[in-house]
C-alpha cells in the first residue's frame, strides 16, 4: 500500500526546506527579507505575526531545518516556567554537548504574561537561544517592549486563493486516491479564509467522506455535508475582529454604502454579537456625522432598539438601513472634535469662577452682592440673541472650540453663527 495514503494529509504536505513553503510571497520569495536569513544562516530572533493557519510553526520548523538546530517547541497555551526552565536546559545541553544552536519556538507567545516573557531575555542576549515566538495578536500590544526590541517581527498574511488552491493541487497529488469537482474546490477555497490548516483538514475531511461513499470524486455535495455544522472563522476577541470593525467604520466614514454592508454582513456571518455591531453604529453616527445629520443618531438608536425587541432577522434588516443611511449621510467630525478639544483645554486650565453677572441670585444676600446683575435675558433682545454678551469666565477670552463644516446641517448652523458674530461686531462699534 503506498505510504502517502496512510500518513495525515497534514504531513504529507509539510514543507522540508524553504522552497515548499506557500504563500508569503512578500517574506519567502528569493531575495526577500525572511528568505535572505534564512538561507544565510544569519538568524535573528523574531516573532510571526499572523493569522491562524499561515504558517507561523511551519517557517519554525523549516529554518530549524535549514540551519540544522536543535528545535524546542513549547506551547504559551500549555506552558509555565517549569516548561520554560526545562527548554533553557535543552539549549545548554545541545550547546555544550552537541556544539549545535537550539532554535526555541513558543507558539502563541501572547499568552505568556510579562515575566514569563521576560525569562527568555537573558538568553536572547547571551545568543543561547534564537527565539521565535508565534502570536495572532498585535505584538505591540501583548509582547512586552523588552521582548519586542530583541526580535525582528514578520507579519505574515492569509493564503490567498491561488496559494490555497495549490495546496489542494498538492493534496490531491501526494494522496492520489481522489479528483475533486471545480464547483466542490471553490466551495474550499471560499470556506477557508486564507486558513491553510483548516483548508487541509476539510480537504482530509472530504476525502475520507468520498472513500466511504464508495466515490473517486470530490463533489458539491460531499464538502456542502462537511461544512454543515462548521461556522465560520472569525477571531471574536483578536485582531481580525478589529480589523473588520475598522473596515466597517471607516467604509461608512467613507460614504460607500456597498463596502459598509459587506463588512457589516461579513461580520454578522462570522458570528459577531449584532448588539456588539448596533453600538459601533451608534458610535458611528455620533462621531463621524455628528451634526451635519443629526437625524443618523436618531435613525442608529432606533435600529438598535429594533433588533432588541425582533432579534434575527429582522433586526438585522434594521441595522443593514441604519449602515446604509450612515454611509450616505452628510459627513462631519467637528462637534467629535469639539468635543475633544475642549477635554484637553479644560484639564490644562486653571478653574475659574463663574462671572458675577452669570450666578444666580435666590438670596437676598447674593443680591447684594450683585449675583446676576447687568445679566441680559438673551429672549428680550433683538434677534433673541445678547450681542456682546460674555459668557467665559473674566480671566479667559472666548474660545472656538465647535468650527462646523459646509456639510449637511452644519452649513446652516455655520451661517447662523457668522450672523451672530456680526451683531457682536456692530454691538462693540456701537460701545
């Protein structure tokens, strides 16, 4: 029997050296940067930034490979610092005995806290070790800075479909038992999401329910039973749902209603919480349309009561119209930035006391002491509107903090303004 139809696809498809690895065309293509090293021998530390399935332990093991170390492989996830302590005296022994470099990979390195991620500086600079550490978090937010500033960080990215569909390619040829219709290959490439991993165990997968339908071909139907319960990939807590959040917003800030669904659907499809979604779109309006629209606030707080009260689906038709209103609104952020502006002068500020002629006077003694007097009431004059009227407190000139756009509602609101400052210009001419 040949042996390729007994080892696991995964194995069968693991790459030996650097020249079987797919994707990452950007590190791994000759003359690029990880490639160089690699073949160089000239092996900083580092760490793989990545989604899963990219092939984060796979470049690992191909560079322990390449260079002919001893590999240590430990997982964060299962791991403390009698794992940690154990592997240090690995690398001293390879070092001393075997006069062999340890290569020491720890997968999904972010879940190490500060001080176990602090153990492996010490040997990072005395070049016991080359580290190689493996997260899908941001390292700039979950690799402590000692660490990060001893490491050349890599980012790596999803496989796109030509990289996958060369790994079924490849699949296919190393089990040579079964072909696979175009319609049941697509049905993959679109299921794994630039996943590698997940890709080879559903093609495994496939296989196996052909082989026990007595069949020679992949179909349509055999990967549509496979993926039946599956959901799926979406990172609910890691980078990849903040990147989409991102895409969402800032489609939206965009003015471009079809990319604001997309990321909106695409989202709900992975199994984002709609209610998590219905505030971002709260949020959306209050911060990027703001005054221009203030009709898109009302519309956003409404479609998130509606899905509160229907849930799904009908709810989600609620969202879908407030995203599309959003992303045709008038845009503006001045009343966002206002808002801002005016956190940061107050902090740097002193405080000052109100003005005598703004307090009110409920005392017969704060009368005396002339609270409220020369107050004008703003209805009683001209135009509804005390021209001159200071309302900072005496040691401060006025400040400008809200500056409307020419957009949407805040073109009238801008206009109004430049009239009332007009008749505070004619009221000092006139004193």
């Amino acid at each position: 029997m040949d042996d390729n139809q007994e080892q696991p696809l995964a194995e069968l498809l693991r790459p030996k050296n650097v020249n079987d690895i797919i994707g990452q065309s950007e590190l791994m293509d000759e003359g690029q940067p990880l490639k160089v090293a690699i073949e160089s021998g000239n092996l900083p530390s580092m760490i793989l930034w990545g989604p899963p399935g990219v092939g984060k332990t796979t470049i690992a093991r191909v560079i322990a490979n390449t260079s002919e170390s001893e590999f240590i492989s430990i997982s964060a996830v299962l791991s403390g610092v009698k794992e940690i302590r154990e592997a240090i005296e690995r690398a001293k022994y390879a070092k001393d005995q075997q006069n062999k470099k340890t290569i020491l990979f720890v997968d999904e390195v972010h879940r190490f806290n500060k001080s176990q991620q602090d153990a492996f500086l010490p040997h990072i600079e005395s070049g016991l070790i080359i580290f190689i550490g493996a997260t899908t978090e941001n390292p700039s937010f979950e690799v402590n800075s000692a660490l990060l500033s001893r490491c050349q960080t890599y980012l790596l990215k999803a496989l796109n479909e030509e990289d996958l569909s060369l790994i079924i390619d490849r699949a296919l040829s190393y089990k040579n038992t079964h072909s696979m219709e175009q319609e049941a290959k697509l049905m993959l490439l679109n299921y794994a999401s630039g996943d590698a991993r997940r890709l080879i165990n559903l093609i495994e997968m496939a296989i196996n329910r052909s082989k026990a339908d007595g069949k020679k071909e992949i179909s349509q139907d055999v990967v549509k039973k496979i993926l039946t319960d599956k959901a799926r990939r979406f990172d609910k807590g890691g980078d990849q749902f903040y990147d989409q959040i991102s895409a969402l917003h800032k489609s939206v800030r965009g003015s471009d209603p079809d990319a604001s669904l997309y990321w909106f659907f695409r989202m709900l499809d992975g199994g984002a919480d709609p209610l998590y979604l219905a505030r971002r779109i709260v949020r959306i309006a209050v911060e990027d349309i703001g005054l221009a629209d203030p009709r898109a606030q009302t519309m956003a707080l409404e479609a998130y009561q509606i899905y509160e009260r229907l849930g799904h689906p009908e709810g989600e038709l609620a969202l879908s119209n407030a995203v599309i209103y959003l992303a045709m609104a008038a845009k503006s952020n001045s009343a966002y930035v206002a808002y801002n502006d005016v956190k940061a002068f107050i902090k740097n500020q002193n405080h000052h006391d109100v003005p005598i002629h703004l307090r009110n006077a409920p005392t017969k003694l704060m009368n005396d002491l002339n609270y409220g007097k020369e107050y004008r009431y703003a209805h009683n004059e001209p135009n509804g509107y005390a021209a001159g009227e200071k309302y900072f407190p005496d040691e401060l000139d006025s400040v400008k903090f809200f500056k409307p756009t020419e957009r949407g509602l805040e073109k009238k609101i801008s206009e109004k303004q430049e009239f009332l400052e007009s008749l505070d210009k004619e009221y000092k001419k006139r004193k």
